[in-house]
C-alpha cells in the first residue's frame, strides 16, 4: 500500500489539514493517511506548543468526525518512544513492520493489505523544499519515504527546479510527487492567538473549549524546568491513564499552577506538578493500590475509590522521580482533604473539583469564588460533598470529618 504521512504539531488541526489530507486522497498516490502528532518536538522546544496529549487526543476527535469515508488514522508513537521526534526516528519507529502491520490491523484495515510491502510519503506543503536539506537527516529521511507535496495555486515554489536543487545536493533522485490543492489556508498560531475557531473542526472548537485551551498563557509563573517536568510527565502518563482521566489531570495541573499564581507564587512550580500527577494511579489495578497505599499509610485507606491517593503519592515518588514531601501529600490527601491542610494541598484538593472539564454540576459559582477566597470556595465544595455523604448515607472518613470541622469553623 501506498501510505501517506502527515505529522505536525495540530495545536490545534484545522482545516487546512483537513484539505491537505483530501487532496492527497485525490492525488490516488496514497491508500491511507497516518496522522502523527508531535510529542516531543524538535523545532517547538519549551512550552510554546500545549502539551502532547491534549494534541492528539484533539486531532484524534477531528479525524474521528471529519473522515468517516476515508482511511485517515491517528498515531500516537511520537508518545511511545523515547528521545526527541525528529522525523526520521518517527519514520524509522513507524515503518517497522511490527509496529505498521498492528496499526493498520487495530484501525480495521484488511489483513491481505496489511501484509502487503508498503511504500511511504511524507505528506507536506511545497514550502518545505525550500529548506528541507536543514531538517535532521535529510537524505536519510528521503530513503525511507517518498514526498508528497502539495502545491497551491500562486505559493511561489518550483516544485521542479526545488526537485533538482535536492538531486545534486544530495546526490540522488528523491521521490517527489506533487498534488494540487485549493482549500483553507490557515495557521494554527494565527487560531491560538485569535481564538477564532471559524478554520477548525467543531469537534476541535468543542475540545478547545472544553479542555480551555488557549487562554493566556497557562504556564505563566512557572519555571522551564518546572514546564520541561510538566511536558516530559504528560507523555509518561499516557502509558498510565485513558483519554478522560489523561486531559483532567493535566487540567488540574494548569488550573493549580492558575491559583498558586494567585494565592502564592512561590508555590507555583509545586502546584503545576502536583496537579499533573494528583490521579496517576487511578488507573492501575486494586489490589496494586491497596498494597501501595499500604506502603504509605498503613490502613488510613481502605476504601476502593480513595486508595489511588496515597498510591499516587508512591507512584510519584517511585516512577516520576518527585521527592518533595509537600507535593507528595497534596496528592496523598487530594480525595479526603485532612485537618490543618497546607496552601498546596487546598489548591490540588480545589483544582481537582473545578479544572475546565469538570460537568458534574454547574459550578460556576465556585469558579468564581477560588480565584477570590480560596477557602470560601473550599467551604462551598465541601458542603456539597457533605450533602451527598449524607444522602446516600454514606460514613464520612475521619480525615474528610477533620477537614470539614477545620474549614467550616
Ligand atoms: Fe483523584
Ligand atoms: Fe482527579
């Protein structure tokens, strides 16, 4: 099969993505298209892009409305494996014929094609040709794949004369291949900073919204290094936790980082990580958690919805490195609270009820009340945790009693 590739940031796809991929269905030069979302980008260091996960879960959406007739899958291996996505790691990693054949066969295509030896293009605009030579390992990356360009009415290019100028520059033929397209010209930059969403798929306007992307600068008041952690964790946690619970923590990371910059700013960095890694645990098995909230806190937590708390501080510690006994207890105390709780530990708890995605009740008015009076909010929330305790006559646990009598006082 002929199988076209187009990676990129998506931060976020939009349409002319979207135009790029049809017209390349059109040149009939591909059978199928592998979107492959960045992770961690080479030519986008720092936290100029949003981070990995809420990338591809968006191009995931956009894909999964926009092409229902065309086989156009997203990839998540510049997720999956470590060390910088220079595109010819990706290429490597993605043509290998282990990783290919369970790709296409997980995505629904026939198996008598699967098997088939497949030819690669690399699905770009003609732009590229101009300065291709200076990407990582050029002449290797055009031994692996072909091109496929797309050429747009009045863009300048000589596809031609660009074809020769690679020729003797690296001293063989490269295949190029060229389509027309004429649909959207847009920028992702130009949408982040307009919030203009007329160019993207509704279901990317929908998560944009959904997840508050693009408002502000969300890292605003963290460090790099704190940043660099926030990034390089997203993608590790992807092997931990599913879609929902995924995009939540990192919320509860970037809306804990929004009140340490209110409340505190020396807490900033602790907040970002805190928030980020507060559910890391919820995913692994019970009795996995049961023995690592043991670990930590002995019987303090025995119920099953609870137990990923102290677990998640033993997961923190144990695989993601972090020793900082304050961050440690914001995330072993983010589901009872406990008496005489720290700045930290009330920013996790309040992030976690409130981050963007969060729908379970309309909480508008405790959104407004955490960027004003972090307790009043706290007092809010823990009334109506109270409420529900009481009318499903459930036992409240002592630490939620203690933190209850602490914050109602
Ligand atoms: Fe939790
Ligand atoms: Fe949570």
């Amino acid at each position: 099969m002929n199988i076209g590739i187009l990676g990129g940031a998506f931060d976020p796809f939009h349409k002319g993505h979207e135009s790029l991929i049809k017209g390349a269905f059109k040149s009939k030069l591909v059978d199928v298209v592998i979107v492959v979302p960045s992770g961690r980008s080479p030519f986008k260091p720092g936290h100029m892009i949003s981070p990995a996960p809420y990338r591809y879960y968006m191009t995931k959406e956009a894909v999964g409305s926009d092409f229902k007739d065309e086989p156009v899958f997203v990839s998540d291996i510049e997720m999956t494996y470590s060390g910088t996505s220079f595109t010819i790691n990706t290429l490597r990693e993605l043509s290998k014929p282990t990783y290919i054949r369970t790709f296409l066969e997980s995505n629904g295509v026939d198996l008598k094609r699967v098997k088939e030896n497949h030819k690669y293009y690399w699905i770009t605009g003609s732009d590229v040709l101009t300065s291709f030579e200076k990407w990582h390992e050029p002449e290797k990356i055009l031994k692996i794949t072909g091109m496929l360009v797309a050429s747009r009415p009045g863009d300048g290019v000589d596809i031609k004369e660009q074809v020769k100028r690679l020729e003797s520059l690296f001293g063989f033929k490269p295949d190029i291949q060229t389509f027309d397209i004429k649909g959207v010209e847009a920028a992702s930059s130009d949408i982040r900073i307009s919030r203009d969403y007329k160019n993207v798929p509704d279901s990317v306007a929908d998560f944009i919204r959904t997840h508050a992307l693009y408002e502000g600068d969300p890292f605003e008041g963290a460090s790099d290094e704190a940043c660099e952690c926030f990034y390089e964790y997203a993608i590790k946690l992807y092997r931990y936790l599913g879609q929902n619970r995924l995009l939540h923590t990192l919320n509860v990371g970037i809306l804990s980082l929004k009140y340490a910059r209110i409340y505190d700013k020396n807490l900033c960095d602790r907040a970002l990580i805190a928030g980020e890694l507060h559910d890391c645990a919820k995913e692994l098995d019970e009795e996995q958690q049961r023995d690592m909230a043991y670990e930590l806190v002995g019987d303090l937590f025995t119920e099953k919805k609870i137990l990923h708390s102290p677990a998640g501080a033993v997961l923190a510690s144990r695989e993601f490195g972090i020793t900082d006994p304050g961050i440690l207890d914001a995330i072993t105390y983010h589901t009872t609270g406990r008496g005489g709780m720290t700045l930290l530990e009330k920013i996790v708890y309040l992030a976690d009820k409130l981050e963007p995605s969060r729908t379970y009740a309309d909480l508008s008015k405790e959104r407004e009340l955490a960027v004003t009076d972090i307790d009043a909010a706290l007092r809010m929330c823990v009334k109506s945790t109270k409420k529900k305790f009481e009318s499903r006559g459930q036992k409240v646990h002592p630490l939620t009693v203690d933190f209850m009598k602490d914050i109602l006082l």
